[in-house]
C-alpha cells in the first residue's frame, strides 16, 4: 500500500516505523529537514520537506496514485486542508486526519464529504482519554481494550503471589470459575511471550493477557491476582484537554480533584466541571498533596504536557501513599524505563492512536486493531468473509487454521453472542474473530487467512 505520512513529530514516525516494517510504500512529509534525515536513516521510506497541505509537496511526496494519506501534523487546520486538497486535487482514497480540538470535534458535519472530506476521524485526546477510563474501571489491569463494541475485552494483568490460579495449570482456570468462559491469550515472562498451553502453569510477575465477555473480566482478574479495592477517589493532575475530559466523564462516579497550576484554567475547569474539585497549584508539590490527603487516593493520573513532570509526580504521589499511579508518556524509551518501576501503569498516546490507524491499512476486513507492548504485538478482530471454498478459515475449525507460531484465536462474536475460541469452535462466515499476535512480524500471514478467494466474488 502507498501511504503518505504527513507530520514526522512522535506520531508520525511512530506510524512510520509500525507501517514500514510491513512492506508499505512509505513517505514523510514535514518542514524539517534535520527530523526527516534522521527518521530517513533509521527507516526504509522516502521523505519529502515542505508544507503538508500544499498541493506542490503533496505531489512531490506522489499524492497522484496514493492509496491513503495520514495527516498528524501539529496543526488540526494543516491536517484537514491537507486532506481538502488530496481529495479535490488528487482523488486519494482514504484520508485520515489527526484533529485534537473539541471546538472542531463537536461539530461533525464539518467532516462530510460535501464539507471537509476526512474518511477517518484520529483524536488522540479521546481515545487516550477513554483507555484511562477503563483502566480507572478495572483496577489491577495494565491495559484493558474493547473488541465487538465493548461485548469483549483483552485484559493484561501482573499475576501476583497470592492469586488463586498462581502456581497452577492453565485448565485448572475452568475448574475454579464453573460457568464463566475466558481464554488467556498469550503469557509474558520476563520479556519474553510463552505459548499458553493447557499445562502452562502461571508464575507470579507474569504479565497474562486474557479474553473474556465483558460481564466476567472481574472474575478472571480475581483468579490471577488478589482483587484490588474498588476505586473511589481520583486525582488528576493538569487540566489540558485529557484531563479535562476524563473529569467530566467519570465525575458523577467517582471522587474526583484535578490540581491546575494555571490559574485561568484552573477557573475555567471550576466552572465547566460540575462535581470535580479543582485546586490550583503544582501537582509536584508534596504539602498539596499532604494536605488533599493523597495517602486515601486509588487512582493519582499525571496528565500534563510535561513527562517529565508527570513521572516525577506520579513517583511522589506514589511514595506518599496513593494506591496506583498513571503517568502520560510521550517517549517510548521513557515507557519502558518507568513501567517496570515505581509508575504503575505508563500510557502512550502514540500507542493508541496507531491502534487506531492500523485498522484503516490491514488488508481484509479488519475492524479493530490494538498495539499491544509498546507496538512489539498486536490485538486484532477481523470480520470472516465466504465460505469453505473461498476462504481459509471460514467452515473450519481452530485446529484447522493453520495460525502462524505466536498467534491465537481468542473468541469470536457472532450477532450478541460471545463464544470463548476452544480447539473445535468452528468459524461461521460474518464472525468477528479477536486474535491476539505476541509477533507483529506475523501479521501478513493473519491478513492473508482473512482475505477471501476470486472465486467468492
């Protein structure tokens, strides 16, 4: 596929990277010359400098036979006469745009083909936004996403001494929860990804991703940890756009003080919040802290513009009591740096939004795509097509696809109903099929099983 990245900051050559390494016809636009070198050595794709919405550069970058242009400029007015100009000028196929403000975003019909032609919507804010949100709801997860509009989730768990099925074979998980279904889909130890096999039997420090129906992730947590307390008090601290927002959609479930050192937003915050607590001040100030009882805080989220900033107050909140700390990342080095230490949980913005991205350049009927440790695997739901003569997995049984080695079929959604994947579960044309890749390197091979014959059509 020929793409065009308009953009080279973290996004861009995050994308860049996770699309180049897969056989695409990759070009970075950007206006500097010094960021596209660098990415240029490092990356087998071409680069082209100038500004991204004008009609010479994009046909210098080859915007005449682009399948699909990426707009993740820093500038949402960039991105979306970018995509104005691929359309009118270039008749490109698929435009995607990144779009960070709300003014925009409430205001839809402004993305209609008649209007600004944007085939897909990116707001970084908002699904950043919406992953905390569910880790707020599911305490003791590292990650938790949504497959089959919310009917399914993957789950990634530390497994700890002290959880019932620690030490035991992974059969035994049927044993223990007579009439919940759930599937572990892959197992990290130490780094390194284990097949999960019925005899596998799981060690504390595990990192575990399972797949359940939703109504039981609580109950598999419980087998593979002891059960964190449920949470009622969150601490934001910054007030930006991600703060904002993941107020005013937990505030009427949760306790909720966001600590803003700018005082005009600050005032702002107070008066379009209706329950939260805004304090004005430093969230790296451990008095503030002290004194709005941070030793009684479950949740404490650093989500400034600063990393920096949030690790280190993500680390005093931390040291000063609060249960389990979040901090918004930028860096992939820093992710890992921080993860495996006093930060519980690290989130990357770049790794959401490429989840979403992926979806759109997956070859067959690809419908969801999660980036899964810091891009190295990756969680997929792909719709099956055709029939036994025309497709590869479509009237055949999950000991009869032939899955690449690292690769397994976790559930499949057919209509409501939530069928946990065992060996005999035969796969039914229009199934939405949840695998789980601890190798993205595979993903072709699954792309190819999923793509239906010439003669279906």
């Amino acid at each position: 596929m020929k793409i065009i990245i308009l953009g080279a900051g973290q996004v861009g050559a995050s994308v860049a990277a996770n699309l180049a390494s897969e056989a695409n016809d990759i070009t970075v636009v950007d206006e500097d010359a010094a960021t596209l070198q660098e990415l240029q050595g490092r990356l087998d794709i071409r680069t082209v400098k100038g500004h991204a919405s004008h009609p010479e550069t994009l046909a210098q970058a080859g915007a005449d036979d682009a399948d699909m242009i990426i707009a993740v400029t820093n500038s949402d007015e960039t991105n979306m006469i970018a995509c104005q100009v691929a359309y009118t000028l270039f008749h490109t196929p698929t435009k995607i745009a990144r779009v960070r403000s709300v003014e925009y975003l409430n205001h839809m019909r402004l993305f209609a083909q008649e209007a600004l032609p944007v085939d897909v919507l990116i707001s970084p804010e908002q699904l950043v936004t919406d992953y905390i949100q569910r880790l707020i709801e599911n305490p003791g997860a590292l990650q938790v996403l949504d497959f089959a509009g919310g009917k399914v989730q993957l789950v990634a768990v530390h497994a700890f001494y002290g959880g019932p099925l620690v030490g035991h074979e992974l059969r035994d998980l049927k044993e223990h929860m007579p009439g919940i279904e759930a599937r572990v889909a892959s197992i990290f130890r130490q780094g390194k990804p284990i097949a999960p096999e019925g005899d596998t039997i799981i060690e504390a420090d595990d990192e575990v991703f399972f797949i359940a129906a939703h109504k039981h992730i609580r109950a598999v947590m419980g087998e593979l940890r002891k059960m964190d307390k449920a949470v009622k008090r969150v601490m934001l601290a910054g007030g930006g756009n991600i703060g904002m927002r993941l107020a005013s959609a937990i505030e009427s479930r949760y306790q909720v003080k966001i600590v803003e050192r700018q005082e005009v937003r600050a005032r702002m915050l107070s008066e379009t919040l209706d329950k939260s607590i805004v304090l004005l001040g430093d969230a790296a100030d451990e008095e503030l802290l002290l004194e709005e009882n941070i030793e009684n805080t479950d949740v404490f989220c650093a989500l400034t513009n600063d990393e920096e900033a949030n690790i280190l107050s993500a680390m005093l909140a931390k040291r000063l009591g609060a249960r389990k700390v979040m901090s918004l990342i930028n860096r992939a080095s820093y992710v890992n740096l921080v993860q495996s230490g006093t930060i519980d949980v690290a989130i990357s913005p770049q790794q959401a939004t490429i989840g979403s991205l992926l979806t759109h350049v997956r070859r067959g009927d690809v419908v969801m795509v999660h980036s899964l440790r810091r891009g190295a695997a990756e969680a997929i739901e792909a719709v099956a097509h055709g029939d036994r003569g025309s497709s590869k997995v479509v009237g055949r049984s999950i000991d009869e696809i032939k899955l690449p080695k690292g690769t397994t079929i976790g559930a499949v959604v057919r209509g409501e109903e939530v069928i946990i994947a065992h060996h005999d579960t035969v796969i039914e044309t229009d199934d939405h099929v949840i695998l789980f890749l601890a190798d993205k390197k595979c993903i072709q091979e699954v792309e190819r099983l999923f793509q239906v014959g010439v003669t279906f059509f």
